[in-house]
C-alpha cells in the first residue's frame, strides 16, 4: 500500500514541476508547437473544473476536493490489499487531486498547458494532475469490470472455461 502513496506523491511533484516551469518561463496565452496541428504546450489558466465549468466556485472546489481525498486514503486503506490494479488508480487519482487542489489553493486558478487537437477537435487545455485524474478512472472502472467478471464466473462455477 505504500507504494500508492508513493505514486500519488509522485505525480503531484512532476504535476507541480511542470506548472512552475510553465508559469516562470511562459506568459499567458503563450503556445508552443511540439507537433503542428496536434500537440502545443500553452500557458493558460482555469478557475473552475473540467472544460471550463463552475468558473470561480472555488469553496465548493475545496470542499468536493477534501471529500474525495479522504474517501480514496480511506479505500486504499480498507480496500487495496491484492489489488494491484485497484491501488494504483487510486494512487493516480489522490495525486491529480491533490496537484489541482495545490494550485486552487495557493493559485486561486488551476495552470493548464497541455494543448491538443485530436482528428481537428480542440480539446480542453489540461495538465498532469488531469491526467493522472483520467488514468486512474479508467484503471478503476477496469478493475470494476474484472471484480464483476469474476464474481459472476464465481456464481455461476464457470472459472472463465467454455462448455459446448
């Protein structure tokens, strides 16, 4: 279990790294192309959630933030115990909220700068703290579905064998 913590606090130092380094070396708007018409670092700042939603509700931020933080320690400590897996996106997840909370915190605004535009469409600026965020849902909802395959091949004795 300690090495989730460890991941968490891992990603919160590249996360705030990589916003100091954007914020001391890039002005506001600024974009530099890594990969024309697809990958751009732009200095841009956030002060609601994700695309932009509940600008400036900064106290329900913390708020929701807190909860969530403390509900994941509480589940890697009860739940985490043979599962890979489920420690790890919880690990990604207390680290990306953590990294956002930090910048709400001393920021009052969150410093995103990962640009992209996939097949045309702009995608919303994000940084590494969102990321680890995504990572770890989607690593989440994997183990939900190998926890409710199992359970069911367990109800019915299958044990993951085909009958004909």
């Amino acid at each position: 279990m300690f090495f989730y913590y460890i991941l968490a606090l891992v990603i919160i130092v590249i996360d705030q790294l990589t916003k100091w380094l954007i914020v001391k070396n890039m002005d506001l708007g600024e974009s530099i192309a890594i990969i024309k018409d697809f990958l751009y670092i732009t200095s841009h700042r956030n002060q609601g959630a994700a695309w932009g939603i509940l600008q400036g509700q900064m106290w329900f931020f913390y708020i929701i933030t807190l909860v969530v933080i403390v509900g994941i320690v509480y589940y890697m400590a009860k739940h985490t115990k043979g599962k890979k897996l489920l420690g790890i996106s919880l690990g990604l997840m207390l680290g990306g909220a953590i990294g956002n909370f930090i910048d709400r915190v001393f920021r009052k605004e969150v410093v995103d700068f990962v640009d992209t535009y996939i097949f045309g469409y702009d995608f919303p600026i994000f940084n590494v703290a969102d990321s680890a965020l995504v990572v770890g849902v989607a690593l989440l909802m994997i183990q939900m579905f190998r926890e409710e395959r199992e359970a069911k091949e367990k109800a019915h004795g299958e044990k993951g064998t085909h009958h004909s």
